[in-house]
C-alpha cells in the first residue's frame, strides 16, 4: 500500500468520524465546539431539468480537504441503486483555479425522490486559508445538466 493510498483512506475515515459526530447527540462540549467551528452552513440550492441540488454543511480539514454534506430533490421518480448510481466527479475551481483532486463520494435515498450524502474533496495541493470555491456538477443521478454553487471558505 502506497503512501498516498493510506493517506487518503486516512482522510477518509476522519472525514467520516467528522460527519457522524456532527449528526448524533454529542456529550463532549469540547469536540462539539470544535466540530462547530470546523463546520460552516452553506444552504445554496441549484436546480436544472426538474432536480434541486443542494450544498448543506462544508467541513474545513485544515488545509488539506473539504467535506460537503448534500441533498438531492427531484421531481420525478429517479431510478436509484445505492451501489451503481453516484454523482460524477464534480469540477472544482478555488480562487478561479481548477484543481486536480481525489472525490469520494456517498449518496443514500432517504424519502420519495430525496437523496443525501457526502462528497469528501481531497485536493492534490495545499488549500489556503481562505478562498472561494465554484462547485460544478455536469450530471446527478444519472442525470445530464448544469448545477453550480458558489461559496467562500
């Protein structure tokens, strides 16, 4: 196993550890304070062909990823299957500048035509510390269009 392969299921795991403290009762005040300020509301929606894609929480790892917590609502039934159907790779640009970077993505179907999930960001370069990012996603579900969300981190 190579060096980078253990960094990234690290990267993952932390991702996930983060996420899942962050939607439980927490009883630790300290981590629940620093998972608070790691975790910032974004809640912008995009629609395009009957499908409203929305960026809820971003987590900030420092300067090495970013996680973002999303919802998908469609208008019509959509035929699902958890292990085939994902979101293509989004584009990223931060700062205006496209970046190369691994996405790990996660989607359940949580009620009629709503889905939610995490896409973990995992860029081959160093993050700055602030910056805004231009999220673009050219299909959903196996679906072709055009979401694009823009925040600042």
């Amino acid at each position: 196993m190579s060096k980078r392969t253990f960094r990234i299921g690290i990267a993952i795991l932390a991702l996930i550890t983060i996420f899942m403290f962050c939607f439980t009762n927490l009883n630790d005040k300290t981590l629940a304070r620093e998972i608070e300020r790691a975790l910032k509301p974004i809640n912008k929606s995009v629609s395009d062909n009957g499908i409203t894609f929305t960026i809820g929480d971003v987590v900030k790892d420092g300067h090495e990823r970013i996680g973002l917590e999303y919802h998908i609502k469609s208008e019509k039934n959509l035929k699902f299957d958890e292990t085939k159907d994902r979101i293509v790779d989004p584009d990223i640009l931060i700062n205006g500048k496209r970046i190369n970077a691994v996405s790990r993505v996660n989607i359940k179907k949580v009620g009629k035509n709503e889905y939610r999930g995490v896409i973990e960001i995992i860029p081959e370069e160093e993050l700055p510390n602030n910056y805004d990012v231009k999220f673009n996603l050219d299909a959903v579900l196996n679906q072709l269009g055009q979401w694009s969300i823009n925040f600042s981190l």
